[in-house]
C-alpha cells in the first residue's frame, strides 16, 4: 500500500533525478563561473555587520563585569578595614590601620587607583573600646568604558559599608564594655 504522499508517475514521464543534466553545449567551463552569479552565498554582506555587534556586546559584557569585580572587592576591602580596626592595639592606630587595611584589599583586587577609593571609618558609636561598634564604608568609582556608536557609558560608583563590633573580651584599660545581647 502507498502512504498518501506518494505521488504516482504517469506513463511516459521521467521519473525526478538528483543530478542536474548537461547543456547542450557540455559542462560549464571555468570562464562562465567567473561571470554569473552562481554558488554566491546570499547575505554575506551581514558578516561584518555580525562582528560588529559582537565585538560591542562583548565590550558591553565587559563593562558589566566590571561593576561586578568591583562591587566584590569593596565587600572585601570594607570587611578587611573593620576587622583591622577592632583588632587594633590602641584608639590612636585603628583608624589608620583600617584604611590601610581597605586599600590593600582593594589593591590585591587589582584597583590600585586610590584617587578612586574612598574609605570612612565612623566609630562614633563609643568610640575604640569594648563592645562598640564601628562601621567601614568603603566607595569605589568604576571607570566608564567607550563603547562604539553608544560612546561613553557614564562611570559608576560602588558602595559597601560593614559593620563590626569591638572585641568584648579584649584587655582594656577603659573598662568593663556595654554590650548588650
């Protein structure tokens, strides 16, 4: 039994080949491929235009990742400056050492450029002793990246603030802390 698309040839007619027939005149020579159309691949003209895009969204990816690396180091460097600062020995050295502390992290991020960090310690919450708190705020300006036929894309600024707790078991002279459960 034949399925319903089989067609039926009629007598008399050739039944479809897959091979293409000869002219009349022989196979095409090397000089008429040279003067026609044949074999050209339509829309090759958009290959350019496909790199194009792809060589700017990869410029845009690139951007975005790095916002990304950035957000992740100022989560770093803004942890690392508050556990610098509440192991600190003395009042006098915390501050210092949790900016330092914050701009080494950042540094070994690979964002040595501190014209674009800003680190602010805030320990007015009792200041260095037992039990008190102490919050590192770290921001980081993230360059803009030039991207063709978008220009500049505006630069961004990334923020990450911590806060910790001075040590209440640490030995000090200021006394017993206030900590509160």
């Amino acid at each position: 039994m034949r399925g319903p698309h089989h067609r039926r040839l009629r007598e008399g007619t050739r039944q479809p080949t897959t091979r293409p027939e000869r002219s009349a005149t022989g196979p095409r020579t090397h000089q008429h491929y040279l003067h026609d159309e044949s074999a050209q691949v339509a829309g090759i003209e958009a290959l350019p235009f496909g790199v194009l895009i792809f060589v700017v969204g990869s410029l845009l990816i690139a951007g975005s990742w790095a916002v990304v690396d950035a957000a992740g180091a100022a989560t770093a460097a803004a942890r690392e400056g508050a556990r610098a600062y509440v192991e600190a020995a003395d009042a006098a050295s915390a501050r210092a050492e949790a900016t330092d502390a914050a701009t080494a992290t950042m540094a070994g991020h690979g964002r040595s450029d501190i014209d674009r960090l800003t680190v602010r310690v805030d320990d007015s919450h009792g200041g260095f002793q037992r039990c008190s708190e102490v919050v590192v705020e770290v921001s980081y300006v993230v360059p803009a990246v030039r991207v063709p036929w978008f220009g500049t894309a505006a630069s961004m600024t990334v923020h990450h603030t911590h806060r910790e707790l001075v040590d209440p078991h640490r030995s000090s002279d200021a006394g017993p802390g206030t900590c509160t459960p």
